[in-house]
C-alpha cells in the first residue's frame, strides 16, 4: 500500500511535470504564431514597397522620357534654325540653346532625383532585409528550443 501510495506520489508528479512542459510548448507555440504574424506583415510591407517602388520607377521614367522629347525637339529647332542662321537673329538662337541647357540642367537634376530615389529604395530594402533575417533567426531559435522541449518529453 505505501508502495503503491509512492508510486500514485511519484505519477503524479511526473503528471504535473508534463503540465507545466504543455503549458510552456503551447505558450512556445502562440510565439511562432505571433512571429508568423510578423513576418507576414514584413511581406506585405516589403510587397507594397515594392509595389510603391515599381510605381515611383514608372512615374520617374514618364517624366524622364517627355524631357527626352522636349530635349529632342528642342535639338530639332535648334538643327532647323542652325541651316538657316545666316536668316536668323543672333537673340533667337541664344533663347533656344539655353532652353535645350534648361531641359538638360532638368534631365541632370530629374537623373539625380531618380538615383537619390534609388538609393533610399535599395536602404528600405536593406532594412527590410535585415528584420527578416533577424525574425527568422528568432523563429529558428524557437524551433531549436520547441525541438529540444519536444525530444523532453519524450
């Protein structure tokens, strides 16, 4: 009777070990979850900057490319008016050369934006890298630890 008294002691305790290692598996578990949510949530980040950057890119070249045609057409006009310049006024010819230096000082400084617009595109990137390398480190870690609680109880 006291043997089996023992025994009874011993099991149960051995249950309540178990509880307690359930219990913290399960709070283990709602951990990956939250990270799961986390890293969700970087994808649609990381998705939507994307989406953000091809759209800023697309804008950027709209732009870049109608002060290619001004700078085209105005080159035209520049050409047409050089044939006939002994025809031409001194002061028209100079109005046009410094629009096309216009157009090229907005193509150099719009080339500029872009490549600043770049630049910031490829940090956020970088960032984003970053937190999910370090989410998934952490969600390795997890899994490292729910494994070994795992191999426990067995």
């Amino acid at each position: 009777s006291d043997r089996l008294q023992g025994a009874l002691e011993a099991a149960k305790g051995e249950a309540e070990a178990s509880r307690e290692q359930v219990t913290a598996l399960e709070l283990r578990i709602a951990s990956y979850e939250d990270h799961d949510r986390t890293l969700a949530a970087l994808t649609k980040m990381n998705q939507e900057l994307d989406q953000r950057a091809t759209e800023a890119a697309k804008e950027t070249e709209a732009v870049r490319e109608a002060y290619e045609e001004k700078l085209a057409s105005l080159e035209e006009e520049l050409r047409d008016l050089r044939v006939s310049s002994e025809k031409s006024d001194k002061g028209l010819r100079n109005e046009l050369e410094g629009a096309v230096a216009e157009s090229k000082r907005l193509a150099a400084r719009l080339e500029d934006e872009q490549r600043a617009h770049v630049e910031e595109l490829e940090r956020m990137e970088a960032r984003m890298a970053a937190a999910r390398e370090a989410s998934e480190e952490t969600v390795r870690g997890l899994t490292s630890d729910l494994n070994h609680l795992k191999a426990q109880c067995e």
